[in-house]
C-alpha cells in the first residue's frame, strides 16, 4: 500500500505512477474543515486548486438578484477551482463544507511549474478540463432546453449516480440536502421544487421522507426528461 493512494481517489490523478504521485503530495496542503465553513467567496482571488479527500462541498454563484445557484455538490476524488490555473481569474464561484471534509489545497503558482516540468502531468489536467467543459454546456443546455420537472428529474439522477445507495425500496439519495438546496441546483424556487416532488411522489416514481429521498422507479423519472 503506497501512502499516496489516496491521491488516486482524485479524479485527475488517478493514471499518474508513483514518481508524479510523491511530487502532487509534496506541495499538497490538507485541511480538515467543518460543515458551514467557507473556503474561498466568488470574486476572491484565484490562487489555489483544491481537491476533496472525504467530506462534500457545495459549488454555488449569487444571481444578478441574490439567489444563490448551486453548480455541483461535490465529493471525494473530485477537484474544484481548477478554472484559475494559469489565467489568475478570480474564484467564479464559492465553495462551502456541506459536510465536515478533508481537503488538499495546491497553490496554483506550485502547479504550473510542477506542470511545466512534467508534460503527462498536463496531459491529465487538459483531459479533465475538457470533462468539466462538456457538463458546463450539458448543464446550459438544460437549462434552456428543460422545464423544472425534466431538470428536477435530472438533479435527482445525477444525485443518485453521486450519492445513491441502494436498498429494499429503491435508490436513497445518500445526501443531507434541503429542498432549497435541491431547488438552487434545478435553478427554480422552493416551492416550485416542492411541487415537483409532490408530482413525482404522486406518480409512486419516489418516495420522500423529512430529510430522505429514495427514488423507487428509476423509468418513470427518466421519462420526465427523454
């Protein structure tokens, strides 16, 4: 067991070997962060890229009116604010502990040159961005595309494939997430997000407890957006 496996948990260093390894735990920083805690606010500086250890964060932008939008909720093995490497953009959005979580820190300055000198290295870091890419357009797309039931059907798919756990009902989301919270993902407001529930439990496609949702006819939720 090498005692930097846990970096091949991180989505964007999984293929590298063990020399690439030692170096990204060299200039690594982990903190341990409890749930409320703000690591960095849209419009800060961008000086570091970040990866989860264990723990979620919750990615989210302001609106022109306030209301808060969530991007992703993450968990371990995913980066976030890799959008500020080699651009000195400031952070587009902030990040937020959902739950208490371990986190790396690499300071950007650090990993471009530790990219520079290690081609593969940034081989992995173009192929991962171009992921990101791909579901920021699918996400637009969605947005413009889909009502708030076939987006609502999408959040809670794209949930279970992140956070389900199977069990003699159906798929539980795994998650503490509130209806807010799930209506700033949908991009809707609470009470529409509410209805949206109410339908799909009304149809037997979930069941929805006071702080659980367990998705029990993976088709008929499909159907809201196919």
């Amino acid at each position: 067991m090498s005692k930097y496996d846990y970096l091949r948990q991180i989505s964007i260093f999984n293929e590298l070997d063990e020399e690439y390894m030692e170096k990204i735990n060299s200039i690594s920083i982990i903190r341990s962060y409890a749930k409320g805690r703000i690591l960095f606010m849209e419009g800060e500086p961008g000086e570091a890229f970040f990866y989860i250890k264990s723990g979620l964060i919750k990615i989210s932008k302001l609106s022109a009116d306030g209301r808060e939008h969530i991007l992703h909720i993450l968990n371990e093995g995913h980066v976030f604010a890799e959008v500020t490497l080699f651009s000195k953009t400031p952070y587009p959005a902030t990040a937020e502990v959902l739950e208490d979580a371990e986190v790396g820190m690499i300071k950007n300055a650090e990993l471009e040159k530790l990219i520079e000198e290690n081609p593969k290295l940034s081989l992995c870091l173009i192929k991962y961005l171009n992921k990101r890419l791909i579901e920021a357009q699918t996400k637009v797309r969605n947005l413009a595309l889909y009502d708030t039931y076939a987006r609502t059907a999408q959040s809670l798919l794209k949930l279970a494939e992140d956070y389900g756990r199977k069990t003699t009902d159906g798929i539980e989301l795994d998650l503490n997430i509130s209806r807010q919270e799930l209506a700033n993902m949908v991009g809707t407001t609470r009470e529409t997000v509410i209805r949206v529930l109410a339908a799909f439990k009304k149809e037997k496609s979930i069941h929805v407890g006071k702080s659980t949702i367990v998705i029990t006819n993976m088709d008929k939720i499909k159907q809201w957006y196919e």
